[in-house]
C-alpha cells in the first residue's frame, strides 16, 4: 500500500511540476529565459545550443506542417497501407530537409560573421518609478 500511495504522489508531483513549467515556458520569452540563464552563470555554449534549439525547433514543426497538409491533399492518409507509406515519406524527407536547413543555417552565420558567439538581446531591467 504504501508503494502504491508513493507512486500516486510522485505522479501528481512531477504532472504539478510539468504544469508550472508549461507555464513558465508559454508565458516568458525566450530572451529572458536566456537572459536569466546568463545570469546564473549557465556556459554561453550552452545558452548557445538552446537558442539554435528553439529556433529549428518551430522550423522543423512548420516543415512538418507544410509536408503533411501536401500529403492530405494528395490522399496520402487515405487507407493503412498509403497512410504508413506517408509516414516513413514524411520521416525521411524531414530528416533531408533538416539537413538543408542545418547547411543554411552554418551559411547564414558564417556570411554574417559568425565568430562563435551569437549575440543576444538582454532585456533591460524593469524600474518601478
């Protein structure tokens, strides 16, 4: 009984943490997030990672997005077997095209200089005047 009473409370726990941190998540920006990291001492490459993260991240879901409405339109889901062929379809050309992306990307920050250090907005600090 008492493992079965431990189990339910370290669910009920960590979905109460899950919550709190989807909230934290969905309402700060992403520059202070990354801002607050800096502060805390977190390594700049770290900050670095989860910055580039964050952006390919919305790039990757929007890529998804756009390959699977063309597959809908095309009647790609429209039985189990063409619904699977979609799938692995849409999983190996997300990885190609993550790939490109990835490519562009070093491109893109290689012709802007790119020296390893991305510089970052920080948010001045609010006054209560």
């Amino acid at each position: 009984q008492d493992a079965v009473d431990l189990a339910i409370y370290t669910f009920f726990r960590i979905f109460a943490c899950f919550s709190c941190l989807g909230f934290l998540g969905l309402t700060t920006p992403i520059a202070e997030v990354l801002h607050s990291l800096e502060v805390i001492k977190v390594p700049k490459i770290v900050i670095e990672i989860a910055l580039l993260m964050y952006n390919t991240i919305f790039i990757f879901l929007n890529e998804i997005d756009i390959m699977k409405k063309a597959q809908e339109t095309r009647l790609g889901y429209n039985g189990y077997k063409t619904s699977f062929k979609s799938v692995a379809m849409l999983g190996s050309n997300i990885f190609l095209r993550s790939m490109d992306k990835a490519e562009s990307l070093q491109h893109s920050l290689d012709s802007r200089g790119y020296n390893g250090e991305i510089p970052m907005y920080k948010p001045q600090n609010r006054s209560d005047d």
